[in-house]
C-alpha cells in the first residue's frame, strides 16, 4: 500500500509520463544550452592578463580604479575580464593590445552601451531595446547596473531614490511588486518542498526548475519594461507555481499520512507486546 502512495505520488507530479519525462529534459537542456551560451561562456580565469597588469599600476586614477572596482563584481567572479567587454588583446603586455586590430573597445558611449552589454547578453538587450528607455535612449544597462560595479541581481535595483529621478515611481513600483510576488510565491513553494522527507522528490524538484526557468523569462522580458506585458507572463509562470505547489501539499499530505500510519503501526505493536506479556504471565497459573 505504502508503494502505491510513493506510485501516484510520483506520477501525478509532473504533466508528462515519467517515460516523457527523460526526452523533454533532455530538449530542454539543449534548449537551455543553446540560449544560455553567450552570458555563460567559460573563461579562462587564472590566464596572465596584460589589462590588468598593467592598469592597475596606472598614475591616472580613471585608468586605475576600474580595477579594483571590477574585481569585486560578478564578472570578476565568472572569469568575464576586461577584454571580454572592451577586447584587445590581453597576452599582448604593451599597449598594442589596445590596438584596433585586436578589436579593442574604447570606453563605449551612452548610445553604444546596450549593444556592448548585448555582445553577451543579447535576449536582455533585445528586449531593452523595446523599450521605452531603449527607444529614448536615457536610460542605459549601467544606469541600472553599473559598469564595473556590476553585482548579481537584487530586486531592490528598483527604488524609489533611483527610479523617481526621471519619472513618477509608480509604474517603476509596479513592475518591482510584479517580480517581488513572483519570487517570494516561488521562495516559498521551494522552502514547502524542502520539508517533503521519505519520498522521491526528484521529479517535483525537476519541475521547481521548469518553473525557475520560466520565472527568470520573466526576468528577461521585463527589461521590456512594458507592465500588461510582463503582467500576463508573470501571470502564466504564477499559475504554474501554483500547479507545482498543488502537487508538494498533496506531497506533504501524504508524508503526514505516513507518519500517522507509522504511530499507529508504533501502537499496535505495543499492544500487542502488552497482550502477548499478559497472555504469557496469566497462562501458567491458569493450568
Ligand atoms: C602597457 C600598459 C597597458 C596595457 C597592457 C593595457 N592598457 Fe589600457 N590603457 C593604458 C593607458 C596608458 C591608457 C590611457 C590612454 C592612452 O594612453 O592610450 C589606457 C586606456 C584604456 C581604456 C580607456 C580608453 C578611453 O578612451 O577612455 C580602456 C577601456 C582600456 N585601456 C582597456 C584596456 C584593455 C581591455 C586592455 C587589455 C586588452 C588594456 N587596456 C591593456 C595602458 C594599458
Ligand atoms: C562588464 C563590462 C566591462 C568590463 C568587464 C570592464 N569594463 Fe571598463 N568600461 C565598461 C563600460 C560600460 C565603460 C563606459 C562607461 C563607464 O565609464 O562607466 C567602461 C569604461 C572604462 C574606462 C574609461 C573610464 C572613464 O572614466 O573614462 C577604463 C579605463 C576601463 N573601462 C578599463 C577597464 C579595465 C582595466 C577593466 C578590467 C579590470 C574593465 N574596464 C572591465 C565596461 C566594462
Ligand atoms: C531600469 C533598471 C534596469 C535597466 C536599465 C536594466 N536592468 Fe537588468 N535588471 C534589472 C532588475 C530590477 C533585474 C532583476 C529582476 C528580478 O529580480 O526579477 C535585472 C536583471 C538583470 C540580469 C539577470 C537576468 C538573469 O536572470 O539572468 C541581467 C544579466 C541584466 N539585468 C542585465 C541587463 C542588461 C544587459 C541591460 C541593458 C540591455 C539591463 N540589464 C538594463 C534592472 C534593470
Ligand atoms: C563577455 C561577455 C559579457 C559581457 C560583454 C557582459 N557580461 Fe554581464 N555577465 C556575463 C556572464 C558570463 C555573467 C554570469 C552569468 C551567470 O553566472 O548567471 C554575467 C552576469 C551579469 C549580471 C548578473 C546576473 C545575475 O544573475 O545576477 C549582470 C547584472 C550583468 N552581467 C550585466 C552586464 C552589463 C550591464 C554589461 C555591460 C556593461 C555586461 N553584463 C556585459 C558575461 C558578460
Ligand atoms: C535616466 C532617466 C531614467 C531613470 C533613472 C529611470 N527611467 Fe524609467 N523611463 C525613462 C524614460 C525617458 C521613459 C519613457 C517614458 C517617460 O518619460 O515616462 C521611462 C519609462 C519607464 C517605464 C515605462 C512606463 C510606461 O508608461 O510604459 C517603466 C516601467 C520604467 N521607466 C521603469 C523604471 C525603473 C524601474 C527605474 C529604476 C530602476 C527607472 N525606470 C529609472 C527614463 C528613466
């Protein structure tokens, strides 16, 4: 009985039969692979680099301080240097590695900054440049991010401080309570999902990232900036949240059920020991 539970538990997790299961990831991994390449290409970290070297010995203190402020951001972390943004050549130690040849980058201008962030991240761009700050041309990816500064995401990008000094807060505020409802709806179904004990929670955890990969589409068409638009997908990825976590109270359910089923087991068995000990102790004197 307990095998039928775990059965249907593990099959009503996903809208694909376990046998779809291994061929849909599998396309979706190609999937994510070939999206995901360019912003997740390796780099060699650990490669001597000319760049650096010699810029951070630098008098000019705007030719120095990109160095430092870069090490600390996440390019420096995923190995994206200073010749992945600006090219030239980084084995060349002279300062012919900034020459055009080399496809050297100088400092991009404001009109330019979008294209040299979408050399790598070409989906986010795409998208900006639909927008309203991308048709106007005011606003720019550093605005938001910075250029050397740049640090993994935070939601709080979006505030009143910054996102009032163009326009009223308002639409700004909206779009920062859309993506905050997304994730605190998808935090907390995850958090749910950890306390599943005793079953297999492989297929529920592979849907959680299904879910994950749609909720940072969302992500990439808010740099759209267009509210009905990143409204309706935010919509569609909290309804299947919502299905995901239909699936982990049953889930839950069923581990409670056990637990119940396991406390009664612990209860009979006592009673019976009990009964057998009485049974034992009562028989010989009765004969
Ligand atoms: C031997 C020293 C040296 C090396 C190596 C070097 N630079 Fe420079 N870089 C300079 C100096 C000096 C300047 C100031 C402009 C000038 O004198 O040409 C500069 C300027 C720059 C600028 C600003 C350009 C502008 O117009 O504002 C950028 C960006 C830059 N370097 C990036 C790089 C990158 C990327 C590499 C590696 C591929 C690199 N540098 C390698 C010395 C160097
Ligand atoms: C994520 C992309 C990116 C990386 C990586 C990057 N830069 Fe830059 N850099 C920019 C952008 C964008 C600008 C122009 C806007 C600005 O000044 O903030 C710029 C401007 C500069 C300037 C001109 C500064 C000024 O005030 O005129 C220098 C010098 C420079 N970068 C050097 C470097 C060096 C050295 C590295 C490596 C330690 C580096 N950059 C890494 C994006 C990058
Ligand atoms: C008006 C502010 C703003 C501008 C301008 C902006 N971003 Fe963002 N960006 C954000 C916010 C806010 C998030 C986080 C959204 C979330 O948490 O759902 C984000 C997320 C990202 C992410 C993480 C996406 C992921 O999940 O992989 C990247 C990368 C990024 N932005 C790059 C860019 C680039 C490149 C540009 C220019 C084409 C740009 N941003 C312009 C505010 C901005
Ligand atoms: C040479 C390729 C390359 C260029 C050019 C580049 N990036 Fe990145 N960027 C990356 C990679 C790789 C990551 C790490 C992705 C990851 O680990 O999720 C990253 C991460 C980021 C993140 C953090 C995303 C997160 O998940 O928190 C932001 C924000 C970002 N980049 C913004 C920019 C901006 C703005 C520019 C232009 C000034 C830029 N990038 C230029 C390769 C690049
Ligand atoms: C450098 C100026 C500037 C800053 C800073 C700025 N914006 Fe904008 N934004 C604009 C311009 C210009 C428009 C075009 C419409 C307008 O003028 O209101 C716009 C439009 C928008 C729209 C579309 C409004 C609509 O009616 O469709 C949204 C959403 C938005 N901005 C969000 C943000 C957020 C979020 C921030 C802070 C992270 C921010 N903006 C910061 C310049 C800016």
């Amino acid at each position: 009985m307990g095998r039928d539970i775990l059965k249907t538990a593990v099959d009503r997790i996903g809208p694909g039969s376990p046998a779809l299961f291994p061929r849909a990831f599998f396309m979706l991994a190609v999937a994510a692979l070939v999206f995901a390449a360019p912003a997740s290409a390796t780099f060699k970290k650990e490669a001597p680099n000319s760049c650096i070297d010699c810029h951070k010995g630098l008098e000019d203190a705007r030719l120095r301080e990109p160095v430092a402020l870069w090490s600390a951001s996440v390019h420096a972390e995923v190995g994206n240097t200073c010749d992945g943004c600006h090219g030239g050549n980084p084995a060349d130690t002279a300062k012919s590695s900034m020459a055009k040849e080399n496809n050297f980058y100088a400092a991009p201008k404001k009109n330019e900054i979008v294209q040299f962030c979408g050399k790598c991240h070409k989906e986010l761009s795409d998208n900006f440049m639909k927008s309203e700050h991308g048709t106007t041309g005011e606003q720019t990816c550093i605005g938001c991010h910075g250029s050397h500064t740049i640090r993994r995401i935070s939601i709080d990008i979006i505030n009143e401080d910054k996102c009032s000094e163009c326009h009223d807060y308002d639409e700004a505020e909206k779009l920062k309570n859309i993506l905050q409802g997304l994730h605190g709806k998808f935090q907390e179904s995850k958090s749910k999902a950890k306390m599943i004990t005793g079953l297999p929670t492989e297929p529920l955890n592979k849907e959680l990232d299904k879910v994950w990969t749609k909720l940072r589409q969302v992500r990439m068409i808010s740099h759209t900036f267009d509210i009905p638009k990143v409204e309706t997908f935010a919509q569609k990825t909290g309804e299947s949240i919502d299905q995901v976590d239909l699936e982990i109270t049953r889930l839950l359910d069923v581990v409670r059920e056990r637990k119940i089923w396991g406390y009664a087991a612990v209860a009979l068995f006592a009673l019976l020991a009990a009964s057998f000990y009485f049974y034992n102790k009562s028989g010989p004197s009765r004969g």
